[in-house]
C-alpha cells in the first residue's frame, strides 16, 4: 500500500483552496505542496496545472521541466508513470505552441510520439508544428 496516497491529497486540496486567496509569484509557494517530499513528480504534476490554469505558463513549464530531471520510483506507487513521460511533454509541446515556439513544439511532439508511437495527436500536431 502506498502511504504517501492520503497527505497528497489533503495537501493537494490545500493547494487548491488557496488558490484565489494568493497573488502574484508566492500564489504557490505558501501552499506546502512540497513539505514532505520536494521530488515528487505527481505534486510537481498538479503543481504545472495549477500554474496553467491559473495563467502562469512560465511557472507551469518550469513545474513540468523539473519532472523530467525526476526518476521515476523503482516500486508500485499510485501515480500514473505516464507523467514521467509522454503526459509531461504534451504539456510542454502545448505551451511551446502557445507561446510560438514551433520548433521546440515539433521536437516535444517528437518525443510524444517516441514514447507513444502512432499517436495520432501527437502526428497531427507535430506536422502543424512545421
């Protein structure tokens, strides 16, 4: 069993309800997302959405960037493996799109398919991205 399951979450909707309270570049940073364990790809995960939603793309590409740099566990754990990958770079290959980027959009959606061969969005996308 995966201890690590119930303070996620609790301080993943901790994270979440303080959302409208916080401004500018702390938004985040007061939310104790990271107090137990900072190499936690599934909160940096969350973490990116959040920043991405919240209209913080930069903030949100360095959040995704950093699970990249992260090992993924050499156990069964209750995150979905696929955000040491493919998820995380459609992530970064959309906000490389969003920001004009075609060229480091194409090589993202590369990789996408590297993992995930004949993905149709990541085809499709990649080719746009020409």
């Amino acid at each position: 069993m995966d201890d690590s399951a119930p303070w996620k979450t609790e301080e993943t909707i901790v994270g979440l309800s303080q959302l409208p309270v916080l401004s500018g570049a702390s938004r985040f940073g007061g939310c104790h997302l990271f107090s137990t364990d900072p190499d936690d790809a599934e909160l940096h995960f969350r973490k990116a959405v959040l920043h991405r939603k919240a209209g913080q793309p930069a903030e949100a590409e360095a959040c995704w960037r950093r699970i990249l740099t992260l090992k993924g566990p050499d156990r069964f754990c209750s995150v979905d493996q696929d955000i040491y990958g493919h998820l995380t770079l459609r992530n970064l290959a959309l906000l490389a799109e969003q920001r004009g980027d075609q060229a480091e959009a194409r090589r993202l959606w590369k990789m996408v398919l590297d993992a995930c061969p004949g993905d149709a969005e990541a085809m499709a996308r990649g080719e746009a991205a020409q």
